[in-house]
C-alpha cells in the first residue's frame, strides 16, 4: 500500500497517516484474514439469522451485488467457498476434485444472499453461504483513503494498493499521474498511461496463482464453473471510484474480451492482456479505451 500526497510538509504528512487509518479501517471490517473482522462475523451467523452490520460494509456489499446482477454472476462475492476449497485464502493452494467441487457450487450464488436496506442487515438464505469481498473492499479501502486525503485539503495525491489505485489532482508541475501497466510475462514492457482523477485496476493471473503436475492456476476464478480462467493474462479497467475499477476489472476478466467489450466497452476503457502460444501477449481494448496508449498487437 503506497499513498503518495502533496502538500505543505507537517499536513501532507499528517493527511498520510490518516489515510493509512482508513485503509487499516476498512481490513478491520472486510478482512476473511481476521477472525475479528466485521465481515468474518457476517459469514459465521448470516445463514441463521439477518445481521446488522457497520455503513460501509453494507454499501460495499450492495454494490457487489449490484455488479453480480449485471455481470449475470459472473462476478459473485458468494465465491468464498471456492477460494477457500482452491486454497487460495491462506495460500495452502491444492486442485479440488470433481466431487468436491460440485458439493460447493450450489453454496455459490449471489441470489443467495438478502439484504435489508431499512435496518441494514444481511440474511443468507441456506447454509454454507460466505461471502469474499477480497475483489471489491480494497478499491473501497483506496476510495476511503482518498477521501481522507481530500477532507484534510489535500488536491493532489495518489494511493495504491497493489492493482488498485486512484488518483486526485496531479503531481507538481504536471497535468497528470504517469501510471505503468504491468507487463504480464515480465519482459520490462510496461505500458504508461496519464491518469487524473479517475481510478485504474488491473486483475492479473500472473502474481497469484499456483502449478500442479504442469500446469498453472490462477487466483481468478468463475464462480459458475468453480475453475480458474484460462487464457487471459490480465484486464485493466479506469472508472471513476477504485471500488468500481477493482470489481469491474474482476467481473471482465471472468467474462472474457468478446462479452466484456461488447456488453462494455462503451462504459469502461478496458485493456485485455491474452496470453498466447509463442509466450506473447495479444492486447484487446474497448471503444471507450482512448485512454490507454496506442498499443501494438503483441
């Protein structure tokens, strides 16, 4: 986690730690790593009985939601059981077998869970039900610390977390953040694009994933087939919030670049990384993916 702000020196500094409050704020309440954590409490008692929970937790559940619904599932934060089956949680990675899997399909549905606007509360509706938000809270937790940043007057800042980050502003002297995509396969090819208030995630398969008898599997998984995708090596997506960027950059990777860029292309600029036979890769971008540099097709 970078936050990078400017400002006159004590109030830049003091905004920064504030900012990193927010983020620790906002792991304390959507962390499946914390036993303690708001969200982990959620999946324990859900399925038994409705559970009130803290502003932030419901909004970034009802947008999960909403984005589940739009994407057809193909964006479901009900994927905990699979994460988990996968090993993917705490790293302890293994392949599932066929019956294992079909077990845990049904427990993977965003239809699943109710929620209650009025009091604020969620319901699972069965059993087995648990939601990961791991795709969608650290945009959040980018956006809460930008907006910190922004309500003790800092215009010009950039916090990043990994593939997420959002931008306010820009740098002294500049119009613009100057910001790298990751080249997938390593070869130093980095792309670099201007950025201003906006927010840029990119999901990759190549930093998480694990190799079993040859072959590799990556951390992002389809919900409805409970299997990692194959084929893609990375989508970028720019939207306004970073808990947009990061969600949607999930939901298109799962989709894949044909219903992704028809359904929404003209909404997002999208970048897809494709991985090819020859270790190269194929980029793909949307209509509206004028921000993203001109890039050569391999």
């Amino acid at each position: 986690m970078v936050v990078t702000a400017y400002g006159e020196r004590d109030a830049a500094t003091s905004a920064i730690t504030a900012a990193f409050d927010e983020i620790r704020r906002v792991d304390s309440l959507m962390s499946l790593h914390r036993a303690d954590s708001d969200l982990s409490k959620l999946n324990a008692t859900a399925a038994q009985q409705p559970v009130v929970v803290s502003p932030d937790l419901f909004l970034v559940i009802s947008n999960a939601l909403q984005i589940a619904r739009e994407t057809d599932g193909a964006f479901d934060p009900t994927v905990a059981p699979l994460t988990k089956l996968w090993g993917f949680l705490w790293k302890d990675h293994r392949l599932p077998t066929d019956s294992e899997l079909v077990s845990v399909l049904p427990q993977v549905n965003y239809k699943l869970v109710a929620l209650d606007p009025q009091h604020r509360a969620v319901h699972f509706k069965t059993n087995g039900v648990s939601l990961d938000l791991n795709a969608i809270a650290k945009g959040y937790a980018v956006d809460c610390a930008i907006n910190k940043l922004r309500s003790l007057g800092i215009s010009n800042a950039m916090v990043r977390a990994g593939g997420d980050l959002r931008v306010i502003g820009a740098p002294p002297g500049q119009s613009a953040w100057p910001i790298e995509i990751e080249d997938p396969i390593k070869r130093a090819k980095r792309r670099t694009l201007k950025l201003r208030d906006a927010a840029l995630s990119t999901s990759g398969s190549y930093e998480n994933y694990f190799v079993a008898n040859g072959k590799r599997y990556s951390h992002i998984l389809n919900p409805r087939t409970g299997q990692p995708v194959e084929g893609i090596a990375s989508c970028s997506v720019i939207a306004p919030t970073c808990m947009e960027s990061d969600a949607w950059a999930t939901a298109l990777f799962v989709l894949g670049p044909e219903t992704a860029l028809r359904d929404f292309g003209r909404r997002f600029p999208i970048l897809f990384g494709l991985g090819t036979d020859d270790s190269q890769i194929l980029w793909r971008q949307s209509s509206a993916g004028d921000a993203f540099p001109t890039l050569p097709s391999k």
